[in-house]
C-alpha cells in the first residue's frame, strides 16, 4: 500500500494500490474500495490513480461522481 499524502489535511483515504487495471484505495477504519475500468470506465480509473499519486482531490471525486461513487467493483475489508 502507497500512503496518500492528504495535501488538503480532511481526506478519509490514507492509501492505495495501484495496478494495471485497477486502484484500490483504503479508508481511516480499516475500509479498502476495488474500482476497475469495467466499474467506473477507463477515463474515471485514470483520474483517480492521477489523483492518488498527488495526493490530493480523490475522495472528493469519488464523491462528486455517482458513476464512481456507487461504482466500486468490490469492498475488501
């Protein structure tokens, strides 16, 4: 797991995994979130693997997207 940097300071998310096809991201109390191209589409994935390698702005747009939002393929923890 990569830690997130928080730039902003208010996120809940505190890590992610990144693969070729997937992100995971993992939340403060132990939640992790699989999204994949098939569940988000390609152009949301690369957004948010974008995101989470700045550190900044990935649960805001996971938040403001309902694709997204409702979109994880699988919750791991």
């Amino acid at each position: 797991m990569e830690l997130y940097l928080n730039v902003g300071g208010r996120s809940r998310v505190v890590g992610y995994d990144l693969g070729t096809d997937y992100l995971d991201v993992y939340l403060r109390g132990g939640a992790c979130f699989r999204y994949t191209a098939l569940s988000v589409g390609l152009y949301h994935l690369s957004s948010m693997k974008a995101l989470a390698r700045l550190g900044r702005g990935l649960e805001a747009y996971i938040e403001e997207h309902p694709a997204v939002r409702n979109g994880h393929l699988a919750q791991l923890a």
